[in-house]
C-alpha cells in the first residue's frame, strides 16, 4: 500500500537478515530469511514492505533510499533483563551476588532518589543501548517511583521500546531502599496508570526477589497483576544456590523458589524471570504450563559465578518455556548482544551443548520479542511490525575484516558464519546505524 503524501515515508537497501521460526525447534536455516540485496519501505515508522531491491524499486521510482552496502541488516536486538542504576557500577570487583548487592548494588541505587541523577543516568544508559543496536528493552530501575519517571521521559523522548516499573522491596534491604507493602502497591499503580501504553512505554509489576519482598508485598503485587492484566511482572530466579537456600528459609510453605512466586499468582504468560539457573524439572515445567518466560543472562551469571543456564532443558520438546537474552548489567559486564551471544556460546560448550550462531542471534532479536509477549510489533522484518533495525558492519575491525573477508560468496553459510564471527569478535563498534521506529540514530564508530 502506497501511504498517503504527507506521511514520512522511507527506503533502507542493504542485506537483511531475521527470523520466521525458532531455530531450537525447526531446522535452522528454515527458520532464518536472508535478502542479498534488499530493499525496505517504512511509513510512518511502521514496515511497509521487504523484497529485493529489484522487485521493489520500481514500485517507488521516486524514493529515495539509503543504502549500506556490505553491512548486514537485523531486527534491532532485544535486552530482557538489565538494570539501568546499575550501569555506573558495571565491572566491580569480587563479591558474588548477596555480598555484591550489599557492597555495591543498594549504595548505588540510593543515588537515584534524586530525580535529576535519575535523569542523568537514565539518558547515558539508553544512549548504551542505542550504540549497541538494542532498541526494546526490560528493565529493572529502583524503588524510588521518580526514578521510573526519570527512564520513561528519556526513553519517551527516544521512541524507544521500554518496559519498566518500580522495585518493591520492603525488606532485607537498608532502610532508605525499603517502601511498604501498601506504598509499593499504591506507587505501582499510579505508575501504571501514568506510564503503560504511553506510546511505545510499558509496565512491569517488578518485586526484586524473593529475598526482598515480604509476603504482604508479594500477595499485593499479585492483586495488582490481576487488576492490571495486561502488565508485565519481572523479577529474579534461583541465581545462585546461597539466595535459593535463604528463599526456602524465608518461605517454609513453599514447594520451591518459583512456587513462592506461584502462590500469589505472579507465574504468568506474561512473567520474565531472570536467571532460572537452578530449577528443578517441576518448576521448568511449571514455568512452561504457564507460558512464563526466562531471562538468561550469561555475562552475569559467570562474573557473579552464578552457574551455568541450561538452555537444553528450556526449550526441550515437553517443557518448552520462552527464552530471551538479558544482558543484567550491572552484574552483567556488557550491553553488547555479540558479548552476550559469546558467553552464552561458552555456557553451552561448557554443558556439552552447542549454540548455533542462528539460535544465538534468534534469542536476541525474535526470541526476545516472543519472551516480552511483544512478537506482533517488534522481533523480525513482517510487513506491519515497527521499523526497529540494527545495521551491522562485520568487517570493522582489522581482525574481523581479516577473518571475515574469507567469505567471497553471499551464501546464507557463510552471512551465518560472519555474524558467528562477529558474535566471538564484535561489540558496540561493529553497530553502525540503530532505527528506532524508523528514525536513525547514525553512530560515531
Ligand atoms: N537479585 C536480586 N537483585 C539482583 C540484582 O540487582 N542483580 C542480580 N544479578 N541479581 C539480583
Ligand atoms: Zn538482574
């Protein structure tokens, strides 16, 4: 459909490559759709149309197209878990996770209940995001009700994709990080009332873990899931083996971690719980019945020394659950998806497994879309989705240009095999361009 004058309309020409299946569940190159030389329309932000340059062209003669010659086109990624306050204490030394929370994490996050701090840091992470192609993300903020303020002002000035909501924690915390039961709820729902829906702004229900929250809070969290059906609920899971210890103690009724969540009606088709790393088959086959989703984080989980994800048991054919990527920095040491896919790589290796470059790059664009319940409007290139889209260069370091200018022939092999490449030698610099809802954010590497 040619869309009417005054709408802003534009043609991106380049190699495009997404997905059409999950690559864990079909044979893999079934499931991926390459375009050499490709032509997108984009309206009013939204896809029109992809196909070859040739058999597009000459429906718009008077277009005028933007062209990346030898880079390859993907959706734009897609980070599942990550925690914007934590950005200014990425790499800090030594603790594993309940230690490091303590050092690190609460001083840190006390800085954000000055809203114009907030702001600052809110800004300089999405600024992260867009220089590393990610343009949806999930993220955890603070309790503080300003500092989710502070991110969805910045992310609504961005267009960007954002999921967010208050912490509730009203324990096991210092006191100037603690609300209540009652504040959590009533602070929440205002938010939600304020926030979800704001154009392309969304809102998660988000109990830190189990640790931090008291039953009180967790059933009224649970209250609020059901008055407010359509938002998300985000939080931890089973991260290391110390915090699961101190969840049975905490919650002697429950079966298990995921069950305390399960009691007060949290284990929804629209749950992300990040980590998952120790479940046992009953809880992987709870979170499947319920369609909930899984956040693996792997730089994370090896820089806290939190274990290995087991990706197999996830997307296994009897207990599927939805699986995306989230880069959980501050524990996470990246927001690079190539950085992400590359430890997530070795997390495999190290079980025996193998993460094919296809399923890698599934998870952090479709994959995560399917995990944020979000695959109608981000996550590949169908007509209608919103014009979110990532322009890599696989040759942009001496070293990747070297390895990856083996490659002569355009085959889907060997665009597989670069990105491969890319995924073991890339980061931020190999992201040359990000669109968010069609507009270009053009990068300085
Ligand atoms: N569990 C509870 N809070 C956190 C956090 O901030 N980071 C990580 N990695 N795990 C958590
Ligand atoms: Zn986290």
């Amino acid at each position: 459909m040619i869309p009417n004058s005054n709408i802003k309309i534009s043609a991106i020409r380049g190699s495009f490559l997404d997905f059409i299946a999950d690559p864990f569940f079909y044979p893999e190159l079934e499931t991926v759709r390459y375009i050499d030389d490709g032509l997108m329309i984009v309206s009013a932000g939204i896809i029109q149309e992809l196909d070859t340059y040739d058999r597009l062209k000459p429906k718009y003669p008077e277009i005028s197209v933007t062209s990346y010659p030898g880079m390859l086109i993907l959706p734009g990624f897609v980070d599942i878990h990550v925690h914007y306050p934590q950005t200014e204490i990425i790499g800090s030394y030594g603790k594993q996770l309940l230690e490091w929370l303590n050092k690190y994490t609460f001083p840190t996050e006390g800085k954000l209940k000055d809203k114009s701090y907030a702001k600052k840091i809110a800004s300089f992470f999405l600024e992260q995001l867009l220089e590393n192609g990610t343009t949806t993300a999930l993220v955890l903020t603070t309790v503080y009700p300003q500092s989710v303020d502070a991110l969805f002002e910045e992310a609504k000035k961005r267009n960007m994709r954002i999921i967010a909501g208050k912490m509730l924690m009203d324990r096991n915390a210092p006191d100037y990080l603690l609300d209540t039961p009652e504040t959590s709820y009533e602070d929440s729902k205002k938010l939600i009332q304020k926030w979800h829906g704001q154009g392309r702004l969304l809102y998660a229900i988000t109990p830190r873990f189990a640790i931090t929250s008291t039953s009180e809070q967790l059933h009224l969290a649970g209250v609020l899931k059901q008055e407010f059906p359509d938002v998300y609920l985000h939080t931890h899971l089973s991260e290391q083996q110390q915090e699961v210890e101190l969840v049975a103690q905490l919650f002697p009724n429950s079966k298990d971690y995921l069950d305390v969540y399960d009691k007060f009606g949290l284990v929804t088709n629209k749950s992300i719980f990040a980590h998952s790393i120790y479940l046992s088959d009953y809880e992987f086959k709870r979170l499947s019945e319920a369609d909930s989703n899984i956040a693996f984080c792997p730089t994370s989980n090896l820089f806290l020394g939190s274990g290995l994800f087991q990706i197999h048991r996830a997307k296994s054919e009897q207990n599927q659950v939805q699986v995306g990527l989230g880069t959980d920095v501050g524990g996470g040491t990246s927001f690079s998806m190539f950085k992400t896919d590359n430890e997530a790589y070795k997390i495999a290796q190290l079980q025996g497994q193998n993460l094919s470059s296809l399923k890698a790059f599934y998870l952090a664009t479709l994959g995560g879309a399917k995990s944020l319940n979000l695959d109608d409007k981000i996550g590949n290139f169908n007509a209608g989705k919103e014009a979110d889209l990532v322009v890599l260069n696989p040759r942009v370091t001496p070293l990747l240009k070297l390895r990856n200018e083996r490659n002569k022939s355009h085959s889907v092999i060997n665009i597989v095999d670069e990105l491969f490449a890319l995924t073991i030698l890339g980061d931020e610099r190999a992201v040359k361009a990000t669109y968010v809802a069609g507009n270009l954010t053009l990068l300085a590497h």
